[in-house]
C-alpha cells in the first residue's frame, strides 16, 4: 500500500522506540575512576548486570533473560547466589558463582598498594589486560597488564564473531550504495586487538575473504583464501592503517595482514569479484610498477613513531583547510610493512605514493570499538585516526567515503554510521545528565573532561563534518545558556568553561553550527566575561 500514513507513522514511531531503547541500554561511564577506590553500589550493580547478560562459555555460564535480569541481580545482591538461583532456575549457577567471584574482587582494591610496591621495586603479579565486561577475569585492578601472544591471533571466536560483522558491514554499504565497495580503509589499533583478541584483524580477513591457518605449533602464521562461492561476494580490497602500538605488538599479525592481501591478489578469479587483484592489476598496467609495489596495503607510521598528530592539529586550531588534516594523517602513516614476493620484508618504508594511491579507490571506512567505556567523544584518538584516514580518502578519492563504526559490545552486531554514532554518543554522555552531573562531582577535572568530549566532537566536524547542528546548539544552551549550570563550571574550572565556549565560536567561525547571530553575540559576551575573570585571577 504506497503512501499508507498509518504504517508510515508506526515506522517511525518504531524507529523513534528503538533508538530510545539503544540510548537507554547504553552502559554509561558515570564519573571517571578514582585511583584506589572500589566502584560505588551503584556502578556495582550495573557492572553485573551487564556482566550476567552475555554468555560466557569459558566459565559454563549462560545470560540470564532480559525479562529476569533486573530482579535476579537485586536478589543475588541482597540474598546471595541460592536465593538468586531459586528465582532463574540451577541452570543458572554458573552465571552467579561467577558474579560472587566478580564481588569480592571488585571489593578490594588493590591499586594503591600496588603502586607503593611497583615504586619500591618489587614484583607486581601481571593480569590480562581486557574490557571488565567482555573479560572479568582482568580484576583485581592494580596489576601488571599483559598483553596477549600475537601468533594467536585472531582467536577462533573473534574470527566467527567477525563473519557477521563484514557482512552487516558490506550490506548496510549495499542497501545505501546499491553495490560493493570496492575498497575500504581500516583502522587497527593494539589496545582494542589485545581486549578483542584480534576482531579488527579477524574482520579484515574477512574482507578479504581470507581465513587464518595455524601451523604445526598452532601459531597463526599463514592466510587461506575462502573459496568465492563459499564467500558469496566479492573480495574487498582493504586498506589498514595501523596503530604505531599495534605495529609494535603485533609484528606478526602486520605480516599476516599483509600476507592476506599479497595471496588474494594473485588468485586467478574474475576482476569484478575479486577487488584486490582488479586494483593490483591496473595498478601494475598504469604505472608499469611491479606486483609486490602494487599490493602494499599495511601503513604505519615510521619505526619509533606514533600518533597522526591530527589531533593536535584540531586542538589547538593550527589549521586553515580541512585537507590540511587528511595530509597529515597520510606524512605520519604513509610508511609500508611487509614482505614481498621473494620473502624480503620491509619495516617501515616510506610508501607515501602506494599510500596516496590506495586511498584514492577507498569507498568506505571504518572501525571496531572495544568497550564501553572510551567511545567517540572520550578521547581525541578516534577522530585522529577514523577521521584522519577519511578525510585523507576526501581529496585523494575525490568523494567523501561512507564512515561506519561497530561495536564488540552488544550481543547482536550493529553497524552504525559515524553521524549516527556521534549522536548517540551526545545524547548517552555529553548531553546526559547522569553523564556530566557524574563528572562535575570531580570538580575541575569534570569541567575539563565536559569541555574535552565538546573539543572531541567538533574533531568530528574538522574532520569529517559529522556533527548536527543541534549538537552545538543544545551543548550551549546545556552548559552555558543555563545561569545556574555556567555558575558551577565558572566556580569549578573558569579555563575549561571559556574553551568550552571558544570551541563552540569555532565551530560557528568554521562554518560547522548554522545558529542565529543573536546566539553568537550571547556567547562571545560569555567568553569575553570568562576571560575577564581569568584575567582578575592571573
Ligand atoms: C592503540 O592501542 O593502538 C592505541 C592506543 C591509543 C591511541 C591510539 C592507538
Ligand atoms: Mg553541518
């Protein structure tokens, strides 16, 4: 029935339901750790309840229902594990021993007393180094982290979580774009493949179309390609820049990757499902190169180096044009590791033309956040490099690529585009009270940790143009429009109250917040009266 105004309206309503449920069932970070002091009731009782929704077949413990979980951790908490276990059935033991473990863990802290002994020199027994939800057995806090052995990655279970995450990935691009990408640019990270057990590089695979063989000591050290009717769609070619962490840690995945990428470009399979070889190939016919210079698809930055600096560059305003910024992120990272076809590895050549050529057929990009706890807007790292590589690709494909990011979190894969996941990230945390009433219970760090998840947000604008004009126009009237709110910042941290309202002229200078010039003029009275107050105290 075209034009029904009755579905038509249910649909939205729906859509309107379920990003409401989304928001809600986010796990929101309230306040930030204090060294040494054990998590509040509260953060306790959150914490298990997300702990108790996941399967966990390493501990023999299943989730227990959404429609139980609220009551059966209330119970759990005031009664203990038999009462809880009477209200879900004894096939959920498992589930409760493993909280009662997670309990008495979470209550003692041994942080403090680590560190004294760390100072002193004495040994510090290490732990994993994880996300609390996807791994409890990281606490007790306070120890030493260890990373994971990179032959063993990915696992098995990051690689069979990651199938249906390329797929939702090439699909969602598909239902918007009609068809494949051809390329996509990565973003991998050491931190996020340690605590994932290597899902970014297990979801590059898949791209590919490629599977992880262990050799005879069960070491990952060699690639198969998945047979295309098996696959059943083309073969993505795949850009990665790489994280000068991960680079470090996972030497041998970064050969592996590269690997990956050398076997599908030699495969003998029709150029229109095999995406790689069809680059390689015209690569190798415009420019005469040879193969091995035509497959350099792993970028790092140079040995000894880290960061894109693309984030210094938008915090401190030291840019005119916004392609001054995908340039940086290509100078820092336009260094190639691999090995070529007669074995000879190369460690960080500067591969700044392959780089500029490969960004240039990229059609989407992306990446994989691990936790719940450091998102979008939380640190500057995000934009730095997601947003660095796509406005990279901006002016070397000469269109803006789709951006996408999923998550390792919920239990069903979600794909979400980048404007999207800025908005949920604003309305889950910086526009959330419980999020910054949480932070201003820290004072002057509070203030600035407000005014950072601002400044991390216009980095979505520099480098993408992610963000909705609402964004700007409800942090101001949040956080300085409001007489009693801008009273509190003023008292707690005046600095990060007048670059909190510096950054929102900036991106109104910028052309980033269409918004009234009445409003305009309200906020450079604002920050001129802040400035005059910081004057008074210097
Ligand atoms: C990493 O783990 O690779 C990483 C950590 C912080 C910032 C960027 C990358
Ligand atoms: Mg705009």
């Amino acid at each position: 029935m075209p034009n029904d105004p009755y579905n038509d309206r249910d649909a939205k309503v729906f859509a309107l339901y379920e990003q409401l449920v989304e928001i809600e069932q986010r796990l929101i970070p309230t306040g930030l750790h204090v060294f040494g002091r054990p998590s509040s009731a509260g953060e306790k009782t959150d914490l298990l309840k997300m702990i108790a929704s996941f399967d966990r077949p390493e501990a023999g413990a299943r989730a227990i229902p959404e429609e139980l979980l609220d009551d059966a951790v209330r119970e759990f908490l005031e009664n203990g594990t038999d009462a809880a276990v009477r209200l879900t059935g004894e096939g959920s033991r498992p589930v409760f021993n493993l909280l009662e473990t997670v309990c008495t863990k979470l209550q003692s802290n041994n942080e403090i007393d680590s560190l004294v002994r760390a100072l002193r020199g004495e040994f510090i027994e290490p732990g994993p180094g994880a996300d609390i939800i996807q791994n409890p057995d990281i606490l007790p806090t306070g120890r030493n982290t260890h990373a994971i052995n990179p032959y063993g990655v990915p696992s098995a279970a990051a690689f069979a979580r990651s199938e249906a995450v390329a797929t939702s990935l090439l699909d969602r691009y598909k239902n918007e774009n009609g068809r494949y990408p051809e390329a996509m640019a990565l973003v991998l990270w050491g931190l996020d493949n340690i605590k994932t057990q290597g899902e970014g590089v297990a979801q590059a695979l898949w791209l590919l179309g490629t599977r992880p063989v262990r050799d005879a000591l069960n070491r990952t050290t060699s690639v198969e390609a998945i047979p295309l009717a098996e696959l059943g769609r083309p073969r993505i070619d795949v850009v990665m820049t790489v994280s000068g962490i991960f680079r470090d840690l996972f030497s041998p995945t970064v050969q592996l990757l590269d690997k990956a990428v050398r076997l599908v470009a030699q495969l003998d399979e029709p150029l229109e499902l095999n995406y790689v070889r069809k680059h390689v190939m015209q690569q190798v016919d415009e420019t005469r190169c040879d193969l091995d210079d035509a497959a350099v698809r792993v970028f790092s930055n140079a040995p000894g180096n880290y960061g894109t600096n693309v984030n210094f560059m938008v915090m401190d305003s030291q840019w005119e044009r916004e392609e001054t910024l995908g340039d940086l992120f290509v100078t820092r990272k336009c260094f190639a590791y691999g090995r070529d076809s007669k074995g000879r590895g190369f460690e960080g050549r500067e591969a700044r033309v392959a780089m500029d050529r490969a960004l240039s057929r990229v059609e989407a990009t992306y990446q994989n956040i691990d936790t719940f706890e450091i998102g979008l807007t939380d640190v500057d790292h995000y934009f730095e490099y997601l947003g660095g590589v796509s406005k990279a690709v901006e002016k070397r494909a000469k269109a803006r690529p789709a951006i996408y990011l999923s998550d390792s979190l919920s239990r069903e894969v979600k794909i979400r585009s980048l404007e999207e996941t800025v908005r949920l990230e604003t309305r889950a945390k910086t526009l959330n009270p419980k999020w910054y009433e949480g932070m201003l219970k820290h004072g002057f760090r509070g203030v600035a940790e407000i005014e950072n998840h601002v400044s991390n947000t216009f980095g979505w604008s520099a480098t993408a143009d992610a963000v909705d004009d609402w964004v700007y126009t409800e942090v101001a009237n949040t956080f300085l429009f409001d007489e009693q709110m801008l009273e509190r910042l003023r008292d707690l941290n005046p600095h990060s109250a007048h670059l909190l309202a510096q950054r929102l002229l900036e991106a109104n200078g910028r052309g980033y917040w269409e918004v009234d010039a009445s409003v305009v003029d309200r906020l450079r009275e604002i920050s001129r009266n802040l400035e005059d107050q910081l004057e008074g105290v210097t």
